[in-house]
C-alpha cells in the first residue's frame, strides 16, 4: 500500500475567450511542447475563418462538429468462456 496520498483531479480552467471548459480541453490537447499561446492563437484564428466563411458563431460550430465526432453510442465487450 502506498504512503503517499492520492492526487486530486483537478478541473480544466476555462478558456478567456469563450469562458467554455470544452474549449480549454481542446486547445490543451492541440498544445505541442507547452506553447498554450500559439495553440490558442491557432485555434481562435480558425473559428474566425470559420465566421467569416460560414456566418455562423464559430463555437456553435465548433460545438456541431464535436457531437459529429463523437460516436452514437458506447459499446463494451462481454467476456465468453
């Protein structure tokens, strides 16, 4: 048994521009070698590409394209035997 107690989970900060924790998630996760305000600027640039071209608020479409991502439904395997 360990002596050291268990690390808390911490939640993800939201993002300033959006104040959404999806987004925070996402730009963490396009992060490469610690360059937050890079992933950032990329990110924000691509959501205005996406006003300017579409008309639409760029996070609906981000939000859009997450749910057309994501899988229907979960699936989980059953032992046999």
């Amino acid at each position: 048994m360990s002596r050291r107690s268990r690390a808390e989970r911490r939640e993800a900060q939201p993002d300033p521009r959006f104040d959404s924790t999806t987004v925070a998630k996402f730009i963490n996760a396009l992060m490469l070698g610690g360059k937050r305000s890079l992933a950032e600027r990329i990110f924000y640039d691509a959501l205005d590409m996406v006003e300017e071209k579409s008309g639409q608020p760029g996070l609906n479409v981000f939000r859009t394209a997450l749910t057309n991502a994501k899988p229907a439904l979960e699936v989980k395997s059953r032992r046999v035997g």
